[in-house]
C-alpha cells in the first residue's frame, strides 16, 4: 500500500493584482483566494496514479501550512480527490521562508510517513520554485523539480523534467518529492457533489507544539531571507512589427531577424 | 469570476463560489472555444454535454437518490449563467434538459425515476419537454394533444411546437388531454425514443439557437404505456405549471452568462481597439457605456438572486417573482449585449467575435418559456387580481 502527500498552498487569485507591502517586504495576501493552480496538478498526478493502479495508493493527503483562510484550498484538494487534508497553522509561522516553509512541511511530512510527495513547481504568489527541493533536502530525500511526465515501475519512477534546453529523463526510487509542471496533466473539475462533500472530509488542524515542530527555525525567527527593497523590472524593448503583405517575404524578414540574432 | 460573494442578506457561500467557479472554468475551457462553430454548424456538442454531466450538471436540482446533484435553485442560477457565459444555447438546452429530468424525478414514482433519471443525470439520455402546439402556447389548458386510454396503453395524438432536442432526446416529457377542456383535463407523460408513432418534422431554421436543435413532435396513434404516466390523470397542468418557474429563472440566468461574457469581451476589446491615438477605452463616452452595462447587470443579477431565492423558500409571491424576473433579466441582458455588439463595431457584426451570435441568442429568451409580454399577464394578474 502506497501513501501520497500532496503539497497546496492557498494564493491570492489570479485576477487579483499582487502587491508588496513595502513595511513588511511581504506580499498583500488580501483579497479573494483560491488553490495554488500548479497543485491542482499535483492532485491530479497522485489521483491518476491512484486510479491507473501505477500505484497502489491507498490514501491521498494535501498538506497545507498557512493561515486559518487555508482551510479553503483544503477543501479545494479533497473535492479534487483527495482523501484527507492536515493544515499547520499558528501565528508563530508567519513570515516564514521557503528553508522554514520547507522544514515545517518535512515535519508534517515526516509525522504521515508517506511513500511519495508530490507538489505543484511553483505557487502563484512567491513563485519562489524552491519549496519541494528544500522539503526534499529536510527529509534526505531525492528531489525532482519541473516534472511533466511520471512513469512507474516498482518503486522507481521515471520521470521527465523541463530543463532549460529540452528534457533531463530522471530515475528515482522511492521515497520522493517530485514537484510537477502544469504541463504533466489536465486536471479535472471538481463535481458538485464533491464539492459539497469536502467539509465532510477529514481535515486535521495543528499547532507548532501539536506537530512538535520547532518555533525557532520558522516565521520571523527563523527566517534567513530578509526582504531589502524592491524595483520595477525594467521595461522590455518595444517589439519590431513586420506587416504580412507578402507572405514569402514576410517569412524571409523574420527569418533574417531571429539569424541576426543567432536563434536559429 | 462573474460571481461576487456578496455581503448578507446577498450573499454566496464558500460552496456555492466553488460551484459557480467549476462551473464557470468548465465553460471557459469547453464550452466557449466551440460556441460559435456549434452555431454555424448547427451542431448539439453532446460529448460536451455529457462531460457536464459528469460533474452533476445533468440534474442540478433533482433529489440525490436515483442521481441528481440536490442544489437549490439559487445554486442552478449560478451555474446557468456560469455556462451561458460560454454559450447562452448550450446552456439553455442544459436547462430545459434539466426542466425535463426534474419533473420525472419530482413527479414520478420511484419505479419511473429508477428507470430514467440515471440516464438523464449522466445525459446518456437526453431529455425533452413538450407543451408548446401550434394553437397552444403559454394558455396550456387550451392543448388539444389527446391521450385515450386503450387497456394498459394511452393511445397519444397531436403534435407539439417548437421542441427543443426534438430528434435527439430518448426522453420526451408531453404534455395531453385525457379529460375535458380546461387545465383539470391535462396529464403528463413519458413517451421514449423508437416508441412507434412518435416522429419529428423538419429542424427548424432559427435566428439563434443554432446549436440545438429544434423541431416539431408528432405523436400518430403513439401507443404509450399506462407505467410512463406522469403523476395522476388530470395533473398535468400543476406539473406543467411547476416546471414554469424554475424554466423561467433557467432562461434568464443562462441569459445573465451571455450579457456577462459580451460584458467581459468588450471590456477587453475597449482597452486594445485604438482610434485617434489611443485605446477607445479612455473616452468617457466609452467608460460611462460600459458602467452603465456593468450596472444593469448587477441590478439583474441581484432580482433574479432573489427571485430563485423565492422558489426555494417556498415563497408565495414566487410564481410574481420568477416572472419578474424572466421578464427584466432578459430585457436587460438584450439590451446589454446589443451595446457590446455596438461598441465593438463592424467586428460586432462578424461572426468570428461570437458578439451578433451571442445578441441572435439572447433574443430567444424574450420569447420562450412564456414571451415578456405573458410575464407581464402573470404579474399584473398577481398583484391585481383578474379585473
């Protein structure tokens, strides 16, 4: 019998315009919220492994640490499909980085002992990229980022992750933490049903001292990055326009532009 | 989201953000891309259909026992206008699909429902309703449509109007006189696909509702079992007459998704289109025209809210109020998809924007379940009583 993790996070929606709050350096996470969408992908790995049988999962749980208005990307997972959630909240987390992000989810991680843990690449908001590899280093175990194709055999997985020039074909064993890319799957919609149901889904809530994880090394305490300033970055040349009056001249123009260019 | 959260007593909860967000993104990824070729083509995307259903949206407001998904009528507001915003027909025949379904699980025995509500709620079987004749409209207890009661079997004949899914649904729900003239005289049956002397006419050429189909129901000497009869002898008007107003909020709500998405389009449109050297969005003229379409539809959305609110409290005034709404919400929406058409120009009236399809669809909805001006009989007789 196999045990999923899956990672989530509750961001700001994408409709909403993200801003820092330049007094705390910290993003303004106010206004409508909704699931991390790159989770949705991860939900969706774990369940097609699920349902595929690749696996032998026998549970799917979403783990989220965040503040009280998390529960709802909770429930958000388990109308998703899966089976239960457990949210770490406490005042103490606030502020935290990504290593004491990461170190709080290794401890959850580590109270559920399951055989793979699978996140989103990236969150909507931080986009910081660096959760799952910092919850991977916490547990000691192989980490793979920016994964768009998970095959299984056993217990080793081979996956393809995007590299910046094409692809890197990976082989782990399990346990693992493998964040995805959103182009591994298309996640489903939730029914209505499972929509309504979703409260009625276990959700286990936890304080710092109920998951015995250490204050000192999150929130302001334990945090190592320390936000400085910010400045807009700078504005992108304008584009060269090219009018197709004639197409083969056309593709000769740009054709011409991407050489001088040595793109091709 | 075209959904706000509202503040009490307008308010959504969490569940139902959720619902009209599903519904909603389920549009914007398989409903919109297609709509405008589904109208050229006159095609019914049953596939698509079926994929809704999948998420519940084939019987929203039927009971959960035999298949449906349990929402309240509210609910299926938000998840109409959620379609509509990919495509004000596809919706629409969700709705009356669902009309259909609802009245065999609301009104059927259990035996009845076992029978087709799991098909219908999966829409491996789709569903049609038929009152509507050639010399009976809105004034249903005028239907001439006969059922004759022959051993175990009604002998059905007649023919019904302008029935939409006539040809693809395995299910009809019609409406016949088993008894006198009057709306006592009225019952309610079953009649599927293949049962001999059902047939069709002609699909009907329409200004918009292209991309489901519409045609005439022909019941010649169609023998139709005693089991498929709907609730008693003689109570097909009150099934009928139930049915209205839910229809009604349906139409309008599947109107609001059409407004909101010519809304949404323009906006866009505005900021990009540049004349005199700027985006045509900055011309006050344009700002106030876009505040107003904002606002009507915010004063739409709201009275239909509380309209579908009304039905499910059981209100007495609902029957007044769903027909108000009916009534305002699809003149308002009308009006604010011409305006989108207007303000996008000679690109408004090409077919490829999707704007004039979404204008030609809207203005069915003036006119069916009940035109506006039969909306204005029901309130004036509600509120004065029959002068």
């Amino acid at each position: 019998m196999t045990k999923i993790v899956v990672l989530v996070k509750e961001v700001p929606d994408a409709a909403v315009q993200k801003q820092v709050d330049s007094s705390t350096g910290r993003l303004d996470r106010s206004g409508e919220k909704t699931l991390n969408p790159f989770d949705t992908h991860a939900i969706e790995a774990a369940l097609q492994l699920k349902e595929s049988g690749a696996l032998d999962v026998d549970e799917v749980v979403a783990v989220t640490v965040g503040p009280s208005s998390a529960v709802k990307a909770l429930h958000k997972a388990v109308s998703l499909g899966a089976d239960r959630s457990i949210h770490l909240t406490d005042d103490a987390l606030v502020g935290s980085d990504v290593v004491g992000t990461g170190y709080a989810l290794a401890e959850l991680i580590k109270r559920e002992s399951p055989d793979l843990v699978l996140a989103g690449q990236q969150s909507d908001d931080g986009q910081s990229y660096a959760v799952g590899a910092a919850v991977a280093e916490y547990l000691g175990w192989p980490g793979l980022t920016q994964v768009i194709k998970l095959d299984v055999d056993g217990q080793t997985l081979t996956c393809e992750r995007q590299a910046e020039y094409g692809y890197d074909t990976v082989k782990v064993t399990l346990p693992a933490v493998i964040s995805v890319g959103d182009a591994i799957n298309e996640p489903r919609y939730p029914s209505l049903k499972a929509i309504m149901g979703a409260k009625k889904k276990p959700l286990e809530s936890l304080s710092l001292g109920d998951a015995e994880i250490d204050a000192s090394k999150v929130g302001e305490a334990g945090r190592k990055a320390v936000w400085t300033g910010s400045q807009e970055p700078p504005a992108k040349a304008a584009g060269e326009l090219i009018e197709d009056e004639d197409t083969a001249e056309t593709v000769e123009k740009i054709v011409a532009w991407l050489d001088d260019r040595k793109l091709i | 989201m075209s959904t706000v959260s509202g503040t009490a007593p307008f308010h959504l909860d969490d569940d139902q953000r959720e619902i009209a967000a599903m519904a909603r993104q389920f549009a914007d990824d398989r409903i919109a891309p297609g709509a405008v070729e589904w109208d050229e083509e006159k095609h019914l995307p049953v596939d698509v259909l079926r994929e809704a259903a999948e998420l519940g949206l084939g019987a929203i407001y039927c009971d959960e026992e035999f298949g449906g998904s349990g929402m309240t009528r509210l609910d299926s507001a938000l998840i109409f206008e959620a379609l509509g915003t990919g495509c004000p027909t596809i919706a629409a025949y969700t709705s009356i699909h669902n009309m259909a379904t609802w009245m065999i699980d609301t009104f059927g025995d259990d035996e009845q429902r076992a029978k087709w509500i799991p098909g219908l709620a999966s829409m491996e079987t789709l569903g049609a309703y038929c009152l509507t004749e050639a010399g009976a409209g809105s004034d249903a207890a005028g239907l001439a449509t006969t059922a004759r009661l022959d051993g175990d079997h009604y002998v059905l004949n007649g023919a019904k109007q302008f029935i939409s899914g006539a040809g693809v649904a395995g299910v009809y729900v019609i409406m016949a006189r088993t008894g006198d003239k009057g709306p006592k005289g009225i019952t309610a049956f079953v009649v599927e696909d293949g049962t001999e002397g059902l047939s069709f006419g002609k699909q009907e050429h329409k200004m918009g509702w292209r991309a489901q189909p519409t045609a005439s129901v022909n019941l010649d000497d169609c023998r139709v079992p005693v089991a498929n009869r709907l609730g008693e002898e003689g109570g097909g008007f009150r099934i009928a007459m139930a049915g209205l107003d839910g229809g009604r909020l349906n139409i309008a709500a599947c109107s609001m998704g059409g407004a909101q998405s010519a809304l949404e389009k323009t906006i866009q449109y505005v900021g990009e289109r540049e004349q005199f050297g700027q985006p045509i969005g900055r011309f006050q003229s344009i700002q106030f025209s876009i505040a107003d379409m904002a606002t009507e539809l915010e004063m739409a959305r709201t009275f239909l809210w509380r309209a579908a609110s009304a039905l499910d409290a059981k209100d007495p005034d609902k029957t007044r109020l769903c027909a108000m709404a009916k009534r305002t919400v699809t003149d308002i929406t009308i009006e604010v998809a011409d305006k989108a058409l207007q303000l996008h120009g000679g690109y408004g009236y090409l077919s490829e924007y999707g704007l004039e399809k979404i204008v030609r669809d809207l203005r069915a909805h003036q006119i069916i379940e009940g035109t506006n001006e039969v909306m204005r009989v029901i309130v004036a007789r509600d509120i004065m009583g029959r002068v």
